[in-house]
C-alpha cells in the first residue's frame, strides 16, 4: 500500500499563489507518476498536473502557464506551485500515485485538500 498525504491548501485571493505538497510512504517502490487532480462541487474529478519519474509533466490546459508540478524523488514527494489563482480553480485537490506493471495500473489517492480562491 501506498500513503500519501497532502498539505498547503488554504483560502487565497484572486491573483495569488498557494503551494501543495505530497508526500508518500509506505511501499513506493515502482511509483511512475504523481500527480494533482480536483474536483470542485457538482462537478467530476478531472486532471490538474501529473509528473513521472523520469520527469516528463503533463497539465490540464486551464492551468498551463500558473502551475508548476515537481517531484523530489528522494523525498517521495510531489508539489504543486500554484500561481495566479482564479475563483475556479477552488476545489478539494486530491495527490495521486500511480504504479505501472506489465499487467496493471493501480492507483492511489490522498485524502484531499481543500483550495478556496476568493475576495
């Protein structure tokens, strides 16, 4: 099993910046990607930012250009720098681990964090 465990959320204003972190523990061996997913009320989960191992990143298009992903392998942990936040990027934010093998893909989720962008 693999945990992984979220901080940084917060209420920010418009226009500002928040960093997210993740850290996972547990067994990490095989980890291929990390990355960020949110889901805001009354909508579905989607895609924010994902980061393999061998550092290639991927991000959704209504965040290119404001969020920046990276990965400290020898810490385990993901980050999510956050900038020039807009009102609808408020969501729970959800860290998520993925491990690949020749036969299966599994993932892992965090408990989520809470963004609120707001005057």
């Amino acid at each position: 099993q693999v945990q992984l465990v979220e901080s940084g959320g917060g209420l920010v204003q418009p226009g500002g910046s928040l960093r997210l972190s993740c850290a996972a523990s547990g067994s990490i061996a095989g980890i291929y990607a990390m990355g960020w997913y949110r889901q805001a009320p009354g909508k579905q989960r989607e895609l924010v930012a994902t980061a393999t191992s061998g550092g290639i990143s991927n991000y959704a298009d209504s965040v290119k250009g404001r969020f920046t992903i990276s990965r400290d392998n020898a810490k385990n942990t993901a980050y999510l720098q956050m900038n020039s936040l807009k009102d609808e990027d408020t969501a729970v934010y959800y860290c998520n681990a993925q491990r690949r093998t020749i036969l299966t893909t599994t993932n892992y989720w965090g408990q989520g964090t809470q963004v609120t962008v707001s005057s």
